[in-house]
C-alpha cells in the first residue's frame, strides 16, 4: 500500500505493433495505480518480460514477424512468466477456432476491437488486485524470514517463541498469517498467534488440543502436511507445502506453509509460517476451470451435444444440479441437466412447463428478458426450484434438496440464448459473489460456442434444404425441359405449317433457355459446395477456339456479327474440355449480345510463360471500372442489358477457371469495348516438348 492509502502501482504490458493502439490502450488504463510499458513487437515484449515482473500483459494478437500466440507460447515456458495473466487483444483474428487457441494457450481473456473501455479497466483492476495480493503474500513472508535473520539471524532455536514478546508481536502484525510451534511426538501446539482462530475460526482451547493442526486439515491433505514435517525433521532443512485446512463453519482454507527445525534444550521443535491463500487458490482454481471448460466446449459442434456438454462441465465444479433453458416462443424449453439423480424425473416435470405468464414470469423467464444474472445464497423455500424453472408443479422439484442457486443468462450477438440455472444441494455449499463471477465468465464464453453450434445446425439444415432444391432442379425439371425441347425439334424438322413454325420455333428457344438457366443454377450450386467435377486431359488450344466459334457462327448471324478466330497457336492445356468450351460459350455469347451489328468479335489464344491466355474481344461499349469490379459477382447484369439469364454466366467461368488452377480477368474503358481473359496450365508434354 502506498502513501495516502492508495494502492501500490503495479507494471502492464501494453503490447502493440500500432502505436495508435498503443496511445489508445495507455488512455484506457492512464491511472495511478498503474505504470505502463509499450513494446511494438514481440521481441519487445519478451526482452521487457526479462528485465521486470508484470502484473499484466494487454496483447494485440496479429503482429508481423511475431505473433501475440507466439510470445504467449514463450511466456508460459518460462518459470519467470508463465503465471502473468494475459488478456489477448485483437480487431482481426476473429474466428472461433483463433479464440480457442487463445485460450487453450492459457489467456485469461480475448477481447475483441473496438474495446469496451470499461470491461478492459474492469478486467485490468481485477488482475491487478489478485497481483497485489500474491505480492503481498510473499512480501509478508519475506518479512518474516528477514525478521528471524535480523533476530540472532532469527533462529528460533536460540530463543523461545513462546517467551519471545518481540516475536509474538511482529506474527501478530501480519494479517493473513499464522505463526506457530508444534511438539513433533504429540503434534500439539506449543505457541499460535491469534490469527489462526480468527482466520479458522476457532477458539484457543480447541486450537490447543492434541493433533489440532493436523487434524483440522482438508482429509486429503493430511498426509501431505505430515510429509512436510517429517522431512524437516530428517532433513532439518526449511520445507514448504499448500494445503487445505477446514474452518469451523465449514469453509475449505489454503495454507502455504513454511516449517523449520529448532532444538530447544535438546528436543527438536517445528516453528512455521502458514500464510492464507485461499483467494491467489481460487483465482488459479477459476483460471484453470474456465480453460478446461472452454477446451471441452470446443470438442462438439451440434448444438444439442454443445448445451449437454455445458451442463456437465458445470458439475460439480460449480453446483450439484445445472439445468439450461432457452426462452422460444413464449415457452421455456429445456435444453439440457446434468448433475442430480434421478435426472429423468427432473427432465419429467421440466418438458411439461407450465404456461409463460409474461405478467407475472418464472425466475428463468424474467432472466432472460432481463439478461441479468440472479444470485439466491440461502433457499428456504421447498418449492424454490420448481418455481424458478416455471414447472407445471413447483412442490415435485422439492425432493431435489436445492440450498443456495444462481440463474445465469448467456449472451450472444445482443440477446439471450440460454439461461442457466445452478444449484447446491450440498448444506455446506452455499453460492457467493465470486461464485456467480465464475459463472458469469463462463456463460461469457460459454454463449459464444452454443449460439456457433445453434448456426452451424442451422446452416446445416439450410444447406440440405438447397441440396434438396438442387436435385429437384436438376432432374425433376431439367428432363420435362429437355422433353419439350427435343419434341419442338422435330416438329421444326418435320413437315408443319408455315403459321406454326413460329409457334414451335418460340416454344423450342424457350425451352432451350429454361435448360441454361436450370444448368447454371446447377452449376453454380455445386462450385459452391465445391462439388464441380473437373476431368483434366490434353487439348489442343486452338480447336477449342475453332469449336467455340462455330458454335456460335449462327447466333453471330443473326445479329449480323463478324466471328474472327486465331487458331494458330499450337500448344495442348490441361483441362476439362467441355467446361472449358462453356467458359468461353458464356464469355462468348455476351460478346455478341453487346457487340453491335456490323462489327466484329476476336476469339485468339496467346503463350504467355507457361500458360495459354484465352482471350475474347468485342466491338461493344465498354465497361466502366465501376461496373469491372462486379462483371463476376453473382447475380449481377450491366445497367440497361437485356436480362435473358440469371446473371451467372460470368460467375459460373470464373470458378470453373478457378477450378482448374487458373485466373480470369477483364480489360475494359468505357465506349471502347471489353476483352475478356482466362488463363490455363499447359499440359506436361507440351512443356516437355518445348523444352526439348
């Protein structure tokens, strides 16, 4: 504690390769109790680690040269850094794979730009709290070994603690610890200061009973504190252990203990130090569960698993009993329990709720309309629970023994997903502030997996849905088309009467039309899902210009269009051919809608490097660069053009050359026509011969 009362300032590592970040950051967390280093990289960072202790480490997340992931690797390999805290930042590395790397490595938080200024002072106070406390805790312990050392190098083997009034009042001085002597045959106290029973909470007379130390520890301690001694003895060396003791009303004490040997008249006496730790316990306890729980929620993606797999993580770390709820339509419906026995009666009564009354709504209801958290220490009502999850009848959840709860909603995307109710059914267990803290940062986290897992069912079930109109499109309408089609044909073919050539020819182009535009869907659906099948062979370059042309020799004459091709260049690519043929029909026939009558369209293949550019030339107006930067996007169609398609013709040979390993690409200036472009892989032989 500094002067004045204030707390003592602690050092942040503010860590950003921006130094307008860092300027942000700095006025976030201008304050007195801090002192605030910059670093812009990684390097940075870690030398300015080696030279000072930080309670803090603030994080940016993408760095060049370094990441943020990087340096957080090599903090938590070294003993000197591996317990800071950090609080990742980032404005970028977004994805939910990214943040559980984050937290898998061992941050303590991941916050995403813009910051909200007061969570990161919220954050950054508590941190540095907990920070202040172990440093506390080890200056007080610091103190005492100097205190023995300044004492006849504070041996207690040259003085009697318990006649020693200089030392009982420098143990008394200390809080949160505890000074004692024990009789290593009988185990009993032979000198406490008066710290132990007010931390314990126990009187002197029982504190000076045989065994008390080591019968008031955590059972499962016991044998650890008892290895401590002995060691001691036989080592008459200084030994340390944590342990757990239990408090008269119940509650679980962290001790770390110091013991040490001092003979006095020629009997070995244990003198130590036991200093409280419990809250540094419980922070390491909250960091360690929440990155355990966060690594566990990671695993699944349905939906249904990811809710179930919350419940469980919850108990019994946090309660006995977790139930999660969600609020739809009016209704709550359960989404998951875990923890009480029998469950299936529970879920019982829970899948038939009673009516939502908005007027007058359940506990679970109000929370999440309300989005606030709902801490219940002590339960004295049997129908607690019952009414709080709204069932039909409140006094068949009696029988679940709820003693203290916590109603936890989860936010995601600014709305409640879920709400979680926890509860202790355990008389000892009762819920306070910081329980409900834990389980609010978990809900934090946790809101993010389940409302990702609720999307990815969704998406999933949209895509079967497009999967399903894909094949109904694909063969349900494509063969009553070609059907149509194919008998317009032949009526065109046979005889028939000069009124209805006309009937038949529309009636034919129609129907040819429903089929491209049936085909595009088709295909278009499947470059998405990445489906399109792409059988590379050989292919001469030019015949695939010839073919091309000819294909369209008849539509060019009809609109009085001129077809040149450049056939001359001898060179095999590796493609598919016909998809190669519908990427230049597509560029091709949107060349001869926009080329005016009396001009002409170029059709030419070029080498360039180890590729053969395909290039298709119209005597049309051009392209603004407004309307170049979305000439492939989906959907889209120049102002004023004839819209006969769906505006896929573009897209669809853009992922087909894509699909090859290829690029695509337009050179265009308003009023001076469009060349349209593609490049293709040569073919291995080709390239060998060449090379030959």
């Amino acid at each position: 504690m500094s002067a004045g009362g204030q707390p003592a300032p602690v050092d942040l590592l503010l860590v950003d390769d921006h130094e307008e970040n860092l300027v942000a950051l700095r006025a976030i967390l201008a304050s007195p109790e801090y002192r605030l280093v910059s670093a812009t990289s990684g390097e940075q960072a870690l030398a300015a680690l080696l030279e000072q202790d930080f309670a803090v480490v603030l994080l940016d997340v993408v760095m060049p040269k370094m990441s943020g992931f990087e340096v957080a690797n090599h903090m938590k390999q070294l003993e000197r850094t591996r317990r800071i805290p950090i609080l990742f930042l980032t404005a970028v590395a977004t994805d939910v794979s990214q943040i559980y790397e984050a937290y898998a490595i061992g941050a303590v938080d991941y916050l995403i730009k813009p910051l909200d200024v007061r969570a990161v002072r919220a954050k950054v106070a508590v941190l540095a709290d907990l920070y202040r406390q172990r440093q506390e805790i080890e200056r007080q312990a610091r103190l005492l070994r100097d205190a023995e050392q300044r004492e006849h190098e504070l041996r207690l083997a040259e003085v009697r603690v318990a006649s020693d009034e200089r030392y009982r009042k420098l143990i008394e001085g200390i809080d949160h610890t505890v000074g004692w002597s024990l009789q290593p045959d009988t185990l009993q106290l032979s000198f406490v200061s008066r710290r132990l029973p007010r931390i314990l909470g126990y009187t002197a007379e029982q504190c000076a009973a045989p065994r008390f130390w080591l019968d008031r520890a955590h059972p499962e301690d016991r044998d650890v504190l008892l290895a401590c001694f002995r060691r001691a003895l036989a080592e008459r060396s200084d030994q340390t252990c944590d342990h757990r003791s239990i408090a008269a009303d119940g509650r679980v004490v962290w001790f770390r203990t110091s013991v040490s040997v001092v003979d006095q008249d020629g009997r070995p006496e244990l003198h130590g130090v036991s200093a409280d730790v419990t809250p540094l316990k419980h922070a390491e306890r909250a960091q360690h569960f929440l990155a355990e729980a966060t690594t566990a929620l990671a695993a699944p993606l349905e939906y249904r698993e990811t809710v179930t797999t919350l419940a469980r993580v919850v108990v019994p770390e946090l309660a006995d009993l977790c139930v999660i709820d969600a609020l739809e339509e009016r209704a709550l419906t359960m989404l998951a329990v875990a923890g009480v026995e029998p469950k299936s009666a529970l879920a019982r009564e829970l899948g038939a709720r009673a009516p939502h009354d908005p007027s007058r709504p359940c506990a679970v209801a109000q929370a999440s309309c309300s989005g606030r958290s709902v801490l219940v220490a002590d339960v004295d009502d049997p129908r607690w629970l019952g009414e709080a999850l709204g069932a039909a009848n409140p006094d068949a959840l009696r029988d679940a023994g709820a003693v203290s709860g916590m109603i936890v909603p989860l936010h995601a995307r600014g709305r409640v997903v879920a709400v979680t109710t926890l509860v202790s059914t355990t008389p000892g267990r009762r819920f306070g502030g910081e329980d409900l803290s834990l389980a609010d940062e978990l809900a934090a986290r946790a809101a993010l997996v389940v409302d990702n897992a609720r999307l990815f069912d969704e998406s999933r079930s949209a895509t079967r849905a497009r999967e399903e109109l894909l094949a109904v499109v694909s063969h349900d309408l494509r063969s009553p088309l070609s059907s149509v089609a194919l008998g317009a044909e032949r009526l065109r073919l046979g005889p028939i009467e000069d009124g209805l050539l006309k009937t038949v020819d529309i009636i034919y182009r129609a129907a040819k039309q429903m089929e491209r535009l049936v085909g595009d869907l088709v295909d278009f659906e499947q470059l998405k899902l990445k489906r399109l099948r792409i059988e590379r062979r050989p292919h001469a370059a030019a015949s695939l210009v010839l073919e091309a042309v000819e294909h369209h020799e008849a539509i060019a004459a009809e609109k009085a269009v001129t077809l040149e091709a450049d056939a001359s260049l001898d060179v095999d690519v590796l493609c598919d051919r016909a998809r190669v043929l519908q990427v230049l029909s597509n560029i091709l026939g949107n060349a001869i809608k926009f080329t005016p009558r009396g001009r002409s369209v170029k059709v030419a293949a070029r080498r360039v490097d180890g590729a053969v550019r395909f290039a298709v030339a119209d005597g049309g107006p051009g392209l603004s660069a407004e309307q170049i930067t979305h000439v492939f996007d989906r959907f889209w169609q120049a102002t004023g053009s004839r819209q006969t398609g769906l505006g896929l013709g573009l897209a669809i040979a853009k992922g087909i050359v894509e699909a090859h390993g290829g690029s695509i690409g337009v050179e265009s200036e308003a009023g001076e026509g469009a060349t349209f472009y593609f490049m293709l892989p040569i073919a291995e032989r080709a390239v060998h011969a060449a090379s030959a």
